[in-house]
C-alpha cells in the first residue's frame, strides 16, 4: 500500500511508520504544521506540533529513509480546533481539543489530502487496533490498556477506518515501543510524551481563555438560586472544579462545595455539594458510528467520558433526535461538551457530544 504516515515528531509516530516501511509499504512521511507562530518551542513534554517536534521528525524520516514533507494545516486547524474550542467554553462547555482534531484535522483535512494524492491510508502512532468483523472493519481498544486510545478516535466514521493504519494497537506497552526506537536508532526513543493542550504550552488555560473570551465579573449561585460568591469571568470554571471558587457563605454543612454548572448566558457558576455531581443520564443530538451502526434503538453497553476514565456498564436509547445513555451507577462530574464513547467489549461502538445531563441528586435532596 502508499501510505502517508503523520509524524508528530514523538516516539509513537516514528515506530509507527518504522513499521510501515518493514512491512513493505510505500512511505511517506509528513509533518503537520498546525501553529503560525514561528518561534514555537517546546518546553518538556508540555504541547506539540512545534519547531523542535518538526525537527525530530525529520531526523527520523531521515532515518528510516523515506521522504518527508511538512503541510501547513495551521488555518484549518484555527477553524476546526481552536476556534471550535473558544466558542465551546463560551457557550458553558468543556471541550476535548484532541478528539476534535482527530476528527477535524488527521482523519479528516488530512486523510482527505492523502487520498486525492493516491495514498491507500494514513499511518499514525495512535494506541488502538482495527478489527474486521462480521458487520465490516470495527475500531478496538489497544492491547496496552494504560495507553490505550481508542477514547480520542471514536469520532472516525466507516470511511475513515477503511484508510487508516494502526500499527502499535498490538504492543503490550510503551516500553517496548521505546526499546524499539532505541533499536531502529531513532533519536526520539526517550523523548518525553507530550501533553496538555497543543496550543497551550505553558498550561494556563484559564489566562488563555481570558485573553480570547474576556473576564467579566459574576456570581456564584448554589442550587437554590442564593448567591454565596462571586467570580471574575464563568469561562474560567469546569463542572467539578473545588479549587479558586473563593466562596463568600460556607455551606449549611460545613463541606467543601464544587462546580456543578457554568451558565454563560448569565455569566453564572453554580455550586454545591460533592454529592449532587452524581449524574444519573447523559444525552446529546450529535453522535457519530465507528464502522457499523447498531440495529437495535436499545441496547446494553458501555460509556467512557473521559479519555482514562473506567468505561461504565449502561443501557443506550437511539432516535433520530439523538442518543440518551442511562449508566448502571452514576456517572461523576459530566460537563456538556464532553465526548460520551460507547463501548461493546473492547469495541468502539461511536460517540456522542454531551449536551444535557440529569442529577442523580435532586434539589434539596
């Protein structure tokens, strides 16, 4: 096959497409500009995508001895990713910007690329393995559960899993990955992995967010409607979030207090006890299938709402309108804006945007 392999820049892409190459295929490898900040450095394993990332992968296309290019992606990814991200908080959801961008940007503005090109697949250095099975191609959790992936990849539809390359799903750990590119005298063998949000670096989402959305003063509300603090912008808070409420009226009870709902309309948090994060359903109008759509509107499953979170035994309703899941115990913590994945054993079943959650905690309770 001629496929293009995506090379980050990290120990993951460069064994990938080592494996490609062995395997006997046609490779090319890429490196995805996605930042038009020119001076972009990394700092640890703090982002990616940068100067220094484009670098490495270079020195290990060099290595493996297949030709290498960077694309600039950097206006799609802009509007696809990092816009998609601010208008999210603004509108009181938590966005995951990795999901996104694999669906926006690698699986999609670039695979897209690749096949008008005449590539077969994209090749990444993603944790997840595909699976024909009886209904057509299937997308499975990796063999290493710690590093697994296949959470972030949910939101590839049957044509998508048809182009894609997955050679690392079958590895037992990172570790062996990494002995690997020490073999193959790849330079990014201990490269440390990156993490946070790409775009960024230092980690300060909250200041990031409030140079793009703007702080405005607001109050805090508990889950009768009574202020009990203020706050200097609702952007900043996350449902779940303890720490920075800087409560003015302490609770009836004495306990610690969390985020429970961030309503941007009226600049308002509101909070209360740990208790009432106990979330008994989970709703959302856009959802996706990887591979085969279930042909039941009922069926039991599993659902993953965060990307190392346990997958949670639950029962899915499947209409027109959407997919409602009931978990068998209640979910902790849900913000809209989350991806929920659905799971059948180790099968990625599709995904859905949160848009509604019900408390198990009624009011007062």
């Amino acid at each position: 096959m001629r496929i293009l392999a995506a090379m980050s820049g990290g120990v993951d892409s460069a064994v990938a497409a080592a494996r490609a190459v062995e395997a006997g295929h046609d490779v090319i490898g890429v490196h995805l500009a996605l930042s038009r900040a020119g001076g972009t450095l990394r700092t640890g394993s703090r982002g990616c995508c940068t100067i220094e990332d484009a670098m490495d992968a270079r020195r290990a296309a060099d290595r493996l001895g297949i030709p290498f290019y960077v694309w600039d992606f950097s206006e799609r990814f802009r509007d696809d990713v990092i816009d998609d991200f601010i208008s999210e908080y603004k509108a009181g959801r938590t966005p995951n910007p990795c999901l996104r961008c694999n669906e926006k940007i690698k699986f999609a503005a670039l695979l897209e690329r690749a096949l008008e090109l005449g590539f077969d697949a994209v090749c990444t250095g993603h944790y997840a393995t595909l699976v024909e099975g009886p209904g057509g191609l299937e997308l499975h959790r990796a063999s290493d559960a710690a590093k697994d992936q296949s959470y972030v990849l949910g939101v590839l539809n049957t044509e998508q899993l048809a182009h894609t390359y997955f050679p690392l799903g079958d590895t037992p750990s990172k570790a062996l990955v990494r002995a690997e590119a020490e073999q193959r005298g790849l330079s990014v063998a201990q490269k440390p992995d990156s993490h946070d949000i790409c775009f960024i670096p230092d980690g300060d989402t909250r200041g990031w967010l409030a140079e793009k959305v703007g702080a405005e003063r607001g109050e805090i509300l508990d889950r009768t409607g009574a202020v009990v603090g203020t706050h200097d912008g609702a952007h900043a808070f996350t449902v779940g979030q303890r720490r920075g409420l800087r409560l003015g009226v302490p609770a009836p009870d004495g306990k610690p207090r969390f985020v429970l709902e961030v309503r941007p309309v009226s600049n308002t948090v509101v909070v209360g006890p740990k208790e009432a994060l106990a979330i008994a359903e989970i709703s959302g109008e856009r959802f996706s299938w990887a591979g085969a759509a279930p042909t039941a509107s009922e069926f039991a499953c599993e659902v993953q709402i965060r990307a190392h979170a346990d997958p949670v035994p639950a029962t899915a309703f499947v209409t027109d309108a959407g997919v409602r899941v009931v978990p068998d115990s209640p979910l902790d913590g849900v913000a809209p804006g989350q991806s929920a994945v659905l799971y059948v054993g180790t099968r990625v079943l599709g995904q859905f945007t949160i848009d509604r959650t019900v408390s198990a905690v009624p009011v007062g309770a």
